[in-house]
C-alpha cells in the first residue's frame, strides 16, 4: 500500500496520476459504516484507477476542540493495516493543522483531490464536512467536484441491528464493556494493542501466568475479566482469558493493568508487541476473601474462555453466535 503526506515528493505521487477513486473520513476502527464506503469505491473503480483513502492525522478534534477530542479506537499503524484489509491501495495521510482546518472548500478540492490524488470519483458518509468553518457539506463536494469532472457519492447511514455505526457509539460500547454490541458495529471483535512489560509476577504465583500490556491504544473496555484472544506477530491468535482492573484482592491501588492469560501456551513475551481481542465480557471485577477463592474463580473463567473461543473467532462479522 502507498503511503502518501504532504511531503510526498512527485515521483512518490506518480503511481496516482492515472486517477483514483477516494473514500473521505477519519476511518476510526474502520468499522462497518467505513467499510460501506470502500465497498462503493470498489463498485466505481475504472481500470487503472487506484483505490485510496483520504484521513487525517492527527484526529481534527485534537486541533478543533481538543477538550472534546475522544480517545481513539485504533493506532494509526492499526488503522493503515485495517485500510490495507479492505482493498485500499493509496492513503492520503494528511496533516490535519490550524493552517489545513482554515482552508477553503475549493482550496481542499483542488489541492487534495485533484492536484494530490488525481481522483475521479469521490466517496463520502452523508455526515461529511469539510473546509473552513465546516463550510463544505456534501453539496457543495457534488457542486465543486461535478465542475471538475469528478463523481461523488454520498452513502447513508448504516445501522446494525438498528443502531447507525459510529466511530462515538463503538467507543461508548467498549468502554461500557458492552463488547458483543461494539463487534457488531466494528465487523471484528474489539482490541487494543501493546508491548508485554514485567508486572508483579502474581498470575505465575497462582497458577495462571498472565502477560501484562502496556497499550498504545489509547481506548480500552470497562474494568473487568473478559473471554478473547491474543495475537504475537506473524501467529495466530491464540484464546485468553483478560484482566482489566486494579487487582482488587491484593490492594494494587488505583493503576489499571491489562493481563491476557494465554491458554496452552509456554514461552517468554516480555518485550514483545501483543495485541488483545475482546470477544465477551464474563464478569465485572470483584475482590475476593482469600487467594484459594480467587483461583477457583479464575479457573471458572478460563474454563468460560476455553467453551467461548471455541465456538468463536475475532474476525467473524455478524459478532458471536
């Protein structure tokens, strides 16, 4: 996949100059309302043509109102791999700054769209603006693309089991824990991503050596103890029973950890990136009277995870059955 920015010399550019047809969005999780926009894209490309997408980095929130900027479902690294996954060809990241915010409707056409992805067709989500103030709605994109020979098309909402995909509605579900509703919106299973660290070695103490991540996410789920998978790279996921809390049992204080307990598996991971699949939320966190209790109940837990993976896997699009 070609990677472009502002930066971007001619001869990089060059594989563009045949035309593109550009999906439009920040593309946060890529979920299944995103996914909708590559699959118009796709059903406009003309031989030749390249399929790409147009985001931003950073999120404009950060730069427009960065008290309401959200925490971010996916790493940019993530989110370019997700890209790759639905057929995307060429990324347009742009630097979303005060100087890009303040531009003009017909500046972003002509300088994005035209001059920098020679695009032909043009997808948006019906909820798109763009330019200074907001002042392009998808109007004024189908009025100033159309005198520049470009095609647009608007896609509309897209509901799962009645509720419209949204990046905001997949990060309210995650956080609420409510992580089979957030698999439906995303088409996968939630996640989030990060570099094995030491803890307090208390998991090998009881029985359950656990992996403690450190994320690079920068949204994770409501406390609790979930059934779901881990990933190294280059392997297949692999069923964990996870720990997100502050080990109420032995008054850890107030720190959150992420701890996957990885089933069958032997082996070092410290230092290694490791990404988490949430698949169902088994139970909330709870202090326990004593260590035997606790161990009985993490056993239930990997016993839960054992029967939930088996029957599962995170990439199944309608969610759990």
């Amino acid at each position: 996949m070609l990677i472009l920015s502002d930066d971007s010399s001619t001869q990089e550019r060059a594989p563009v100059a045949a035309g593109t047809v550009v999906a439009i969005g920040n593309f946060d999780g890529v979920h299944r309302g995103h996914q909708r926009l590559f699959e118009v894209a796709r059903s406009l490309r003309r031989p030749g043509q390249l399929l790409a997408a147009l985001t931003f980095s950073p999120h404009p929130a950060t730069v427009l109102a960065p008290a309401r900027a959200p925490k971010l479902i996916t790493t940019e690294a993530r989110k370019l791999e997700l890209l790759a996954e639905r057929g995307v060809e060429v990324v347009r990241l742009q630097r979303f700054d005060a100087a890009f915010a303040a531009c003009s409707p017909e500046d972003f056409v002509d300088q994005v769209l035209v001059e920098g992805l020679h695009a032909k067709a043009v997808v948006v989500g019906y909820d798109f603006t763009f330019g200074r103030n907001r002042a392009g709605t998808t109007a004024v994109l189908s009025s100033l693309c159309a005198a520049r020979g470009i095609r647009v098309e608007v896609v509309g909402p897209v509901s799962v089991d009645g509720v419209v995909a949204s990046s905001t509605e997949v990060r309210r579900l995650f956080a609420a824990g409510e992580i089979e509703a957030a698999r439906k919106i995303l088409g996968r299973a939630p996640e989030l991503e990060g570099v094995v660290v030491p803890g307090a070695k208390r998991g090998r103490e009881l029985g359950f050596p656990t992996a403690n991540v450190r994320p690079d996410t920068e949204l994770g789920p409501a406390t609790g103890i979930y059934a779901g998978w881990a990933q190294r790279p280059g392997t297949a996921p692999r069923p964990a029973a996870i720990s997100v809390g502050t080990n109420p049992t032995f008054g850890s204080g107030h720190q959150i950890s992420v701890e996957a307990y990885l089933l069958d598996f032997n082996g070092d991971l410290y230092d290694q990136p490791l990404r988490i699949y949430f698949g169902r939320r088994l139970r909330g966190e709870q202090k326990f009277d004593s260590v035997a209790a606790l161990v009985d109940q993490i056993q239930r837990d990997v016993d839960q995870t054992r029967a939930y993976c088996a029957a599962n896997t995170p990439t199944e699009a309608d969610g759990p059955r």
